[in-house]
C-alpha cells in the first residue's frame, strides 16, 4: 500500500466511525419510535389551530378534523390578521358546526414571533384540560386526534409531540425534507433522552404538540418562547428546564403535512428554523463535522476512486464500506415513512445543501438580517 492509499484508508475509516454514529442510533431509534397507540380516551380536548393566510386549505381541514372519531373536542381556530378569506371560512364553519369556533387574533406585539403569539392566545381561549396545538396544513386521520391523546396519556408525559409525514411536491421539498427524520433519529439518542430530563435532548415537532393546561401553565407556555421562531425545539425544551417530562412519537400512520409549496418557501422555512437548530453558533461546528464527514467524504472519496486507478484493493473495500455505511440510515427509514428511494439516492447532495443553509442562517444572523415568515419579519433573541 502506497503512502497515498494510506492516507485515503486513514481519512475513509474516520469518515466512517462518523456515519457509523448515525446508522447505530437509526437502527436503535426505529424501535423505540414509536406510533401512537390504538387506544381512546373519554376527556374532552381542546384543538388549537393558529391560522395566517390558510385560506387554500382550511375548509379540507376543518372537515378532517371534524370527523375526528372517538373523542370530545373543541376545535378553536385563530385568525391572525389573515390578508385573505381564513377568517371568512372559519366564521362559515361556526354556523353550521358548534363544535368549531373562531378567535380573531389580537396585534403582534413587540418582540413576539407571530406563531408564538397566536399560539399563546389560543391556549388562553380553550375551554378544555388538554390542548391539542396543530398546524392548518397538517390532514388528519379520524383516528389521529384520540390516538395523540391516548400517546399523551398512556407515556405519563407532561408534553407529547407528534412527527406527521412530510408530503414533498417541490424539488427542494422532495431533496431536504426527508432529513428531518434522518436528523432525529440518527442524531438523538432516543433512549436516554426518555431517561433524562436534560433540555439539550429534547425535540418536538411545531406541527404537532399535546398538552395540559397545568402543565403549559407551569412551563410557562408560549409566552416564554414568545421571540423564538422554532417552537419544535424550544417548547420541548422549556418544558424541560421547568422539571417537566417530554417525548416524541411516530404520527406518520395517522397525520401527513404539506408544509411548503413551492421551492422557495422550503428555503425560507429551513433558513427560519435554522439558527434555533444545528444553525446555532453553538451546534454548527459539530454537526457541519458530522453530517460533513460522515455523509458526504464517503461519496466524494468513492468518486475519487473511481476516477483514479491507483488504489489497492484494501484501500477500495474501505471506501465502499465507509460509502455503504454512510447511506445506511437514509434507506433503513425509506419504508417506516414512505419516502423516495430517489431522494435517498441523493443524499450527500441534500446534506451538503442543508449545511449551506445552515452556514447561510447563521451568516445572515451575525450581520443582522431577520428570518420571515409569512410577511413578518423578526429575529431570534
């Protein structure tokens, strides 16, 4: 072996132990991630929907939710300061539905980001024990409100948090979303996380969060969080901080959310998220050197060995196994939810995207630029 073969085996088997992390903690989570269970319950909730500019799909959504089965609910939508007809749609539901009700949402005060708010607002205004927040671009199953419930109940946590599954019609959608599992269970050590209440191991899900109003009202809620831009990481980690219990589970079976639209918004909703995330000043490093070396130097190096004649044949095993293990979690969750082997396919290309995300967040950051959403503009504090 030549000093050159030596030191791509050397840089290979680093790349490797650095895709291994994620293959070991993939193949353990999948098992301990799990769906809600096949139970109901007879308290009554309340379902929180905060509602801007929802106008295309709210009246498919009412209905799903409405033929919720095996549950007691409440379903109160709050319009905030939509520009189109979401509020003229919810107020048509209040007529023929008792069930539904309709909060207009007061001015965005300073230093709120709007979901927060509206979110905040709406627990304010239930009427129930639990609160069920969800996102208006989330369908439902008839089953999917009381199995959450049931989730809430029978794991004795203090907030649950739901993963529905991604629908992808764009091509930024199609490439990035399917990291959002990848991420979870490859890097969250899903087990200790369940046997500590340590903050930096919480997650959560913004489209999907069960509750009760002792223990939102102990954490602080919404109000608390109130300038943060990703309630899917920093609810489950207030709720932490507070000496309250938190856990996640599979809601792919029973809820799918189409978050994006077009191309555009996935960039903006991922640059949004991202410096609350692995887009921190704290995190990015790390991860940029995880997901950086073990899922994108296997392929560059496998590349590499194709376009070169020189390696040995220990040296072409090495790069293999590092290149195989590096795709290992990408394709053992394809089938657990329904993603595209396409996509899988193309996932050092998709992380090496994400990253520049990640990079370009937190750029835009430092010199002072605010993520949007939604026509609003506000920057984490």
């Amino acid at each position: 072996m030549t000093e050159s073969d030596l030191s791509i085996v050397v840089l290979a088997m680093l790349a490797g132990g650095l895709a291994l992390l994620p293959a070991i903690l993939t193949w353990k989570n999948l098992r301990l991630f799990q769906r809600s269970p096949d139970t109901h319950t007879s308290d009554p909730v309340s379902i929180l929907v905060p509602v801007r500019n929802e106008a295309a799909v709210l009246n498919s959504f009412i209905l799903n939710v409405l033929a919720s089965q095996d549950i007691d609910f409440e379903l109160v939508v709050l319009d905030d300061a939509s520009t189109d007809s979401s509020a003229r749609i919810v107020s048509e539901w209040t007529h023929r539905d008792p069930r539904v009700r309709l909060v207009h949402g007061k001015p965005l005060p300073s230093g709120w980001c709007g979901k927060q708010h509206a979110c905040h607002q709406l627990a304010e205004a239930a009427h129930n024990n639990i609160l069920v927040f969800i996102d208006a671009d989330v369908t439902v199953q008839p089953d999917a409100i009381a199995r959450s419930v049931a989730f809430l109940q029978d794991s004795k946590v203090d907030l649950a948090s739901g993963f529905p599954h991604q629908e992808t019609p764009t091509f930024l959608g199609w490439l990035l979303l399917p990291l959002i599992h990848f991420v979870l269970l490859g890097f969250l050590p899903l087990s200790r996380s369940r046997h500590s209440n340590n903050p930096s191991l919480a997650a959560g899900c913004g489209q999907l969060f069960l509750t009760t109003r002792d223990a939102y009202r102990r954490a602080g809620g919404h109000y608390a969080i109130k300038s943060s831009l990703h309630d899917g990481l920093m609810l489950p980690r207030l709720f932490r901080r507070a000496g309250l219990h938190t856990d996640i589970f599979d809601a792919s079976d029973i809820a799918s959310c189409r978050m994006y639209n077009t191309n555009q918004d996935v960039l903006q909703g991922l640059m949004k998220n991202a410096t609350e995330g692995i887009g921190s000043p704290k995190t990015i490093l790390p991860f940029t050197l995880l997901l950086g070396g073990g899922q994108i130097v296997p392929t560059m190096l496998l590349l590499s060995y194709w376009a070169s004649t020189g390696q040995s044949g220990m040296t072409s095993l090495v790069i293999i196994s590092c290149f195989i293990l590096s795709y290992c979690p990408r394709f053992l969750i394809l089938p657990r939810f329904r993603q595209s082997v396409a996509s899988a396919l193309f996932h050092p290309l998709a992380v090496g995207v994400f990253l520049g995300i990640q990079w370009i967040a937190l750029g835009r950051r430092a010199l002072g630029f605010k993520a949007s959403w939604k026509g609003r503009a506000l920057r984490p504090q």
